[in-house]
C-alpha cells in the first residue's frame, strides 16, 4: 500500500515539473519575441541627417538630438531677412562651421519675427543664447561648448 500512494505523489510531481517547464518556456520565447519587435521599431526610425552641416530650415529635435550625441555643436542663428549685421554674423559662423566641420552643424533660419538676431548653440555641454554678438563672442562661445575645442580656442588670448 504505501508503494501505490509514493506512485501517485511522484506523478503529480513530474505533472507540476511538466506544467512549469511549459511556462518557463513560453516566456523565454515571448521574450524573445517582443525584443525583436522592439528591434525592428527601433531600426525602422533611423534619423536622417542633411549631407551639408550648413541649411536654412529647422532640424527636428530629434536630428538636433542625434547629432549632440554624436559629439557635434549644433547652432541655430534667428535672424530677420533685412539686418544690419546679419551678413557679417552669418558669414562669420559659416566660415567657423566650415572650418570645424567636423564638429559644427550651423541652421541658418529666416525669422520675420525676430527683432535682432539670435544664436543658440547646443551641445553635450551644454546651451549657450546669444543676441545680436560680436564675432568674438560667438568664437568664444563656441569654445566653451565645443565637445572637442580646436587649439585656436586655447591661442587665441595669448
């Protein structure tokens, strides 16, 4: 008689193994199938940048996010379509992004709204505004959040 009821006890424990073997199972692979989900939404939103690092519209934020995490300095100068020293500010940053191409992205953006003209750079260092400044105090803007300040930002007060 006891041999029956051991009989039965081990049968309900291989039942219970089974059914949690099962379980186990089915969420290693719903697992499996919601990361590949998630991969593919991932890979599907791939951010596209402009070829040229000089344009004359708006970055989304998500390309301005993908370029600071990039190591790149993104600047975005206001200014209205008639100005006083709008010309020699905008040529002034294009010669710097030019020149630091690898590490500036320069949105030049028509702002009849704007009473002066305004420059906000970003970086992974941080936000700096300015209005209507001088071409040292971009430069010495630039050098302060630059991820990677080139020599001349260290040369230029000695």
């Amino acid at each position: 008689m006891g041999l029956k009821k051991l009989s039965k006890r081990f049968k309900g424990k291989k039942l219970v193994s089974l059914i949690l073997l099962l379980i186990m199972a089915a969420s290693t692979l719903t697992g499996f199938a919601l990361q590949a989900l998630s991969w593919k939404e991932r890979s599907e939103s791939i951010v596209e940048i402009p070829k040229s690092n000089i344009i004359t519209y708006e970055l989304t934020p998500e390309q301005t996010n993908y370029l600071v995490r990039q190591g790149k300095t993104v600047i975005e100068y206001r200014y209205q379509l008639v100005c006083e020293n709008c010309d020699l500010q905008r040529s002034s940053l294009e010669a710097l992004t030019n020149e630091f191409s690898d590490q500036l992205f320069l949105q030049e953006v028509i702002d009849s709204s704007a009473t002066k003209p305004r420059i906000e750079m970003l970086s992974f260092y941080g936000r700096r505004l300015l209005s209507d400044p001088p071409a040292d105090d971009i430069l010495d803007a630039l050098c302060a959040i630059m991820a990677n300040p080139p020599a001349r930002c260290i040369t230029r007060n000695i």
